[in-house]
C-alpha cells in the first residue's frame, strides 16, 4: 500500500508511533508526577490524540518528507476513530 510517494508501512508505523507512543509517554508522566482526576484524564487523552498537521507545515520547511508527514497525519486521524473512543472508555 502507498500513500502519494511514501512507503505506505513507514506511514502505518508512524501513525501507530505516534498514537500508542503517544499514549505510552503520557502514562508513563502521569505516574511520575502523580496526576489524579481531571488533570489525569487531560493528560492521557491529550497523549492519544492523532499527529498535528503542523508536523507537514514544519516537515516542507526544513527539506524533510512531507509526503510521509502527511500520510502520518491522515492514517493517525483515521486511527483516531477506534482510539479515541477507546482511550475515554479507559480513563472514565
């Protein structure tokens, strides 16, 4: 599977990076600093969000691969849609 120029399996792995990882990472401070209640629940949706289209902006910008940057954005906004969903049934 492609997306425009990009290797369609780079794209799938960062959208799943940056969702899981993303998760992962917020998990990891909300342990650390103790969070609880809202400011917890902030933190772990935030966390599990799909990539922010600035990534393509900033990815043009500096001579990187804009391609791949926005089948990043794209397939983690697709994504978003079971995630999402999933992530509030977890911390609610």
């Amino acid at each position: 599977m492609t997306f425009g120029l990009c290797n369609g399996a780079n794209a799938f792995g960062g959208s799943l990076l940056r969702i899981l990882g993303g998760f992962a990472a917020a998990y990891i401070a909300v342990k650390l600093v103790g969070a609880d209640g809202i400011n917890r629940q902030v933190l772990l949706l935030y966390g599990s969000l799909p990539a922010a289209a600035m990534n393509f902006i900033l990815t043009e910008k500096f001579g990187q691969d804009p391609n791949l940057a926005a089948s990043i954005v794209v397939l983690s906004t697709f994504f978003s849609v079971v995630t999402i969903p999933l992530v509030f049934w977890l911390i609610l």
